[in-house]
C-alpha cells in the first residue's frame, strides 16, 4: 500500500510540472480515492513521523561529519515544510481568497513581507466582508513599518466582527501590540486584556475598558493585573520606553494592594512567583535575586514560593538546585489553586524592584544593587554542585571526549535560531558572531584545556578543532550536563543572553563579551567584561560612553530597531578584544593580572560615568579594551557632569 502511495504521488507531482499543479493534484486525489485507502489515525500518523525523524537523526550522526551535515539539512527541511504548507490549499476544495491567505502567511514566515500584504489583498478583494484577511494584512503591514495602514486593516476586522474565536483573540493581541507602537497604552491594555479574557473564558468585558476600573471578578482582576505585566513589557521590548513601562507598573501595583485588601491577604511575608520564573533557563537564574534579598533581609518574606509546572520547566535538573530556597509547586492541581496569587501578587521576570531607601528599579538594574551588597558583606555564592552531579558530570565528560583531571572553559554565544529571529527583530543585536571567538578558543586549548560550546541543535556547527566540543550539536546533550558544564567550568564566556547568568550561582568567573542591553552585567568583583560600543551613521564615529550609557539612550539599546530608527547600531567586540580579555582572565585566575596607574584612573573614570547614572554592582571593563577606547572616556572633571 505504501509503494502505491509514493507512485500516486510522484505520477501526480510529474503531470503537474508538465500540465499544471492544479490537475497533478487532481490526479493523486483520483488514484487514491480509487483504491479506497483509508488514512491512518491522527495520533499514529504522528507517532510514526516522530520516529522517522528520530532514525534519520541517528543514521546521519552515524556519518562522518554527520554532526555538521544535521543542521543545513534541518534548515533545508523547515523550508520545505514551509513550501508544501503553502501549497496545502491547493489540495483541498477551498475558496480562492483562502489561498492567497494561505499564501501570504507563508511569505511572512519568510519575511517577504511585502508580497505577503500583497497575497493578502488579493484575498480581501475576493472575500471584503471577510475580517480574516483584514487581519492577516494589518499584522504584515504593522511588520513591514506601515502602523497607521495597519492600524486601518485591524479596525475593519473589528467592524466585521466575523473571524473564530482564535482569530479574535489574535486580532486584539495584534492590535495591542500596534498600540503600543503609536503609544496609545490606555487602548492597548483594553485590547491585551480581552484578548487574556478571550483566551481563559472565551467571552470578552461587555463595555470598553476605562483607565482606573477594577473588575468585580477576582479572576478578571487577576487577568487585568497579567494584562499590565505584558503591555510593560511589549513597551520596554519593542518601545525601549521604561518611563511608559514604571508608570504601568505603578498601575498594577495599585491593582495588587487592591487584590490583597479585597482577599485579605498578607503579600509583605510569603513572596509568590509564577511560572514566568522558569520558562528559560536564564530566568531561573536570576531567583538568585529573591534570595539574596530575603537573606539581606531586606524584605520580611517568610516563605517563597515558585510555580514550576513540570512541562513548561526550562531545567528540572537546576531547579532542584532551588528547592533548598524555595518551596517548589509542582503538582498541577496546586499550582491552579495558587497561580491566581502568584500572577495577582508576585512578580514576573520583567518587573519593578523596590529597594530599602525606597527606590524603584527595573528589576535588571536593580540586581546590581542587590549583587553590590550581597558581596561587600563577604557572602558566598547561593549553589554549588552536589557530590552526585558532579561524579555524574565527570562521567559525561568522558563521553565528550573529556578526559578525568582535565579542566575546560564553557562558552555559549546568542544566534538567532533559538528565538526564530531575522536581522529585523528587536533582539536580534544581542547576537554575535561565533567566528569571532575561534581565536580564543584556540588560544584557551594551547593552554592545555578544552572548549565547551554550549546551546542548541538551531546554531552554525562549529568547524573540527581538536579540543573543541560543540556540545550544541551533541547527542549526549542532557538537563544535567547543561547545569555542570557551567558550574564546573574553569570560567564561562558568554553575552547578554540568559544562559550567562547561570554560572554566578556557582560562584564560577564570567567573561562577557559583546555585552547590550539597558543594565550592565551583574556578576562578582573577579568577572570582567566588554560592552558592544554604539556607532552613530549620522556623525560617522563611535559616541563616548557618556553619550552611549546616557540613560534615554541606554534603554533604547535594548530594542536594536529603536537603535536603528537613531541612526544607531550596536558594534560588536573584534576577535582580538575577546582574545584580549581571555588573556586578562587567565591573569586574575593566576593571581598575576597587572594593572598601572593609568589603568585604575581609566577604570574609575567609567566606573564614575556609570554610577552618575545609577549603574551598580558591574564587573571590572577588560583593561586592554579600555586602553583601546581610552579616547571615549571622560578626559577632565569638566566632561564628567553629562554623569549627573
């Protein structure tokens, strides 16, 4: 049967190329229905795809250079897959406006943005009381930097008011996140929380929202609250905007007290954190924080509490790690009884931290207060390895091609692939160019040790050099192993990704590198690391680091298209900054790092130029970078008053 299966198809597909795809089509459906073969359950289709994938993943791996031949032929399926969805309609008896709407959406996966608005006007002028293709167009429109033609596209599928209810709820999404853009934040919260509405209780709020309503329902004041934490956000991510951003975060923090008095509760002595804490593994990092501000007693919390459902946990194997700070829910019917407290009360990953002089600061700037004093008191790293994970991780090594007593440097360097990101993307700037640190791989095993890169199957294979392991690429790649390689490394190279705040909770040195965002990286007096410097096309030069970590300027940094709009764009460290900052580490583990006097008045002159504007708790800044860019920092007193 499956031999008569594969001749329908490829008999149809040749006619198609020779007289059209619609009648090749035809022809399959014809010889199929024709010998009445029934078509396998959903569940068994899907099992049985699952299991091919996983042979052919074995048998490529088999191969020699199997590891580099799995990733383009990973891209080459995804496209494929991509293709043939497209072309799905034309399998089907549906309208012609559902094609060029199946169409246009594969375009947009593509990033053919403007085809794509094309392919969706085509099916609204086929279908014009139809608000799905009003929809799909605005979102392409709102993609392509056309808002207020977008903002056009989503009203009228407002008006038609006839889309499923899936649609619904994308709609007021998509309009929520358009508002944003052209700052209207009163609509775009509406929007955002009927769209939270639509998708918890399949019924949207009867009368428009107002600004300063509280719901009656403690479900809908639940999911109000959970509409303030997003809209914030999608203002800081998309907007860089933090001003817009605290401003929404006082509003839902008067909805919280309103939330605890109308309940009773006491919010000030148990702290509820909800599953937004371990849905990467970078955010399970930063509980460090929480902890650090219980023992520090700056709050008077008697218990934490984490929400970690077991599916949507980034890494059971660190979180058990937490289970000696916090008291972790795991049981599904728990976790529902207390996700209304946790979301009502407790604070999300991108939230606002109250210190005790009564500051309040976005919670990755805060962490550098927290981290400053943690460390002036002597306080040691919160984790370190159990003496069964680390017999287990020495076995693992092995199986790396590691051998026992040998000691390695973990690196892990953001690409797109694991976020889906296009050079567009607001993100897209953190990433950085593995080639740029072979260099320093290369130095670290001339030194007699190996190199550990670290990530997902998503990134570039990394060409054969004897010593290095792309772990990425890895078939022994496990929860545990991923928590000892950066717990037990010598250091850890990394960037602004999430993964680069692990290694601090073992006390492990950290070098960062081509380092971009709103906050510099927070990490022990031993670490160091190099910012990327901003370029400005318009004045064609590098801005100095008063002008780059100017506060306005500082957070737009954290959106590269707000960047970009600035004539602005991030420029990344050189092979030989990274390779120069190695070098520096190497010295300070050795207890040899050197330092003149010209070197600590360069250091105080940013350390100065950074705490003018509220930066704290920052490692030291690679001493040849800093010699390199010497010119960029402040030379007199006079040029230190744009630090406050």
């Amino acid at each position: 049967m499956q031999t008569y299966h594969l001749a329908a198809l490829l008999l149809g597909l040749a006619f198609a190329f020779l007289v059209g795809l619609r009648l090749g089509v035809r022809l399959v459906h014809h010889l199929l229905r024709a010998h009445e073969i029934p078509a396998p359950p959903l569940d068994l289709r899907l099992l049985r795809r699952a299991n091919v994938k996983r042979l052919l993943v074995e048998l490529i791996l088999v191969l020699p250079f199997g590891h580099r031949l799995l990733y383009p032929l990973r891209l080459a399926y995804a496209k494929v897959k991509l293709f043939l969805q497209a072309c799905n309609p034309l399998f089907r008896n549906l309208t012609k406006a559902e094609d060029y709407l199946r169409l246009g959406d594969m375009l947009m996966r593509e990033g053919l943005l403007d085809f794509a608005v094309e392919q969706f006007g085509q099916a609204i002028d086929l279908a014009p009381c139809s608000g799905k293709g009003y929809l799909y167009r605005g979102r392409a429109l709102h993609q392509v930097g056309r808002p207020k033609d977008a903002y056009k596209d989503f009203q009228m599928a407002l008006a038609l008011n006839n889309g499923t209810h899936d649609e619904k709820r994308l709609l007021h999404a998509s309009l929520s996140s358009l508002l944003v853009e052209l700052q209207e934040i009163d609509q775009a919260l509406f929007h955002f929380y009927t769209h939270l509405l639509l998708l918890r209780t399949g019924q949207a709020d009867g009368p428009r929202f107002r600004p300063g309503a509280v719901p009656q329902s403690a479900e809908k004041l639940q999911t109000l609250i959970e509409a303030h934490d997003s809209l914030a956000e999608d203002v800081i991510n998309f907007q860089g905007d933090f001003e817009a951003a605290l401003s929404i975060y006082a509003r839902k923090q008067q909805l919280q007290r309103h939330f605890a008095e109308t309940f009773r509760l006491d919010d000030a002595r148990v702290l509820y954190l909800p599953d937004d804490w371990v849905r990467n593994i970078g955010h399970m990092a930063l509980l460090d924080f929480w902890v650090k501000m219980k023992h520090l007693r700056w709050r008077r919390w008697e218990q934490l509490i984490l929400l970690a459902p077991t599916n949507a946990t980034a890494n059971r194997a660190y979180l058990n790690y937490w289970k000696r700070h916090f008291t972790v829910v795991t049981d599904p019917y728990l976790i529902r009884a207390l996700a209304p407290f946790a979301s009502a009360l407790g604070n999300r990953v991108a939230s606002v931290l109250r210190l005790p002089d009564g500051q309040e600061k976005y919670f990755c700037e805060g962490m550098g207060v927290i981290q400053e004093q943690w460390e002036a008191q002597g306080n040691k790293p919160l984790l370190e390895l159990t003496e069964a994970d680390r017999q287990r991780g020495v076995e693992d090594l092995a199986r790396l091609g590691v051998p026992e007593g040998a000691w390695f440097v973990c690196l892990h360097v953001r690409s797109p692939g694991f976020h889906k990101e296009g050079e567009g993307q607001h993100q897209a700037h953190r990433n950085a160019n593995i080639h740029s640190y072979l260099p320093a791989m290369r130095h670290i095993i001339a030194r007699g040790g190996y190199v550990i890169r670290l990530g997902d199957s998503s990134m570039e294979p990394l060409p054969p050099v004897p010593g290095l392991i792309d772990y990425a690429h890895s078939p022994f790649k496990s929860a545990a192993l991923d928590v000892y390689l950066c717990a037990a490394c010598r250091f850890f190279i990394g960037v602004a990704s999430g993964l680069s705040h692990l290694p601090t909770t073992f006390g492990v040195p950290c070098v960062l590198t081509n380092w971009v965002s709103n906050a510099f990286p927070v990490y022990s007096s031993r670490d160091l690391f190099i910012p990327k410097l901003t370029w400005s096309d318009a004045e064609n030069r590098l801005l100095t680091f008063a002008e780059a970590l100017e506060p306005e300027l500082r957070k737009l940094s954290y959106c590269g298209l707000k960047l970009l709009e600035r004539d602005l764009r991030a420029v990344d460290n050189t092979p030989e900054e990274i390779l120069e900052l190695i070098e520096e580490m190497f010295e300070i583990l050795a207890g040899a790092a050197q330092y003149d006097a010209a070197d600590e008045r360069m250091q105080a002159a940013f350390r100065r130029v950074a705490l003018g504007y509220g930066l704290v708790g920052f490692s030291r800044l690679g001493r040849a970078f800093t010699r390199k860019y010497a010119h960029l920092l402040p030379r007199d007193r006079a040029d230190l008053h744009l630090a406050g």
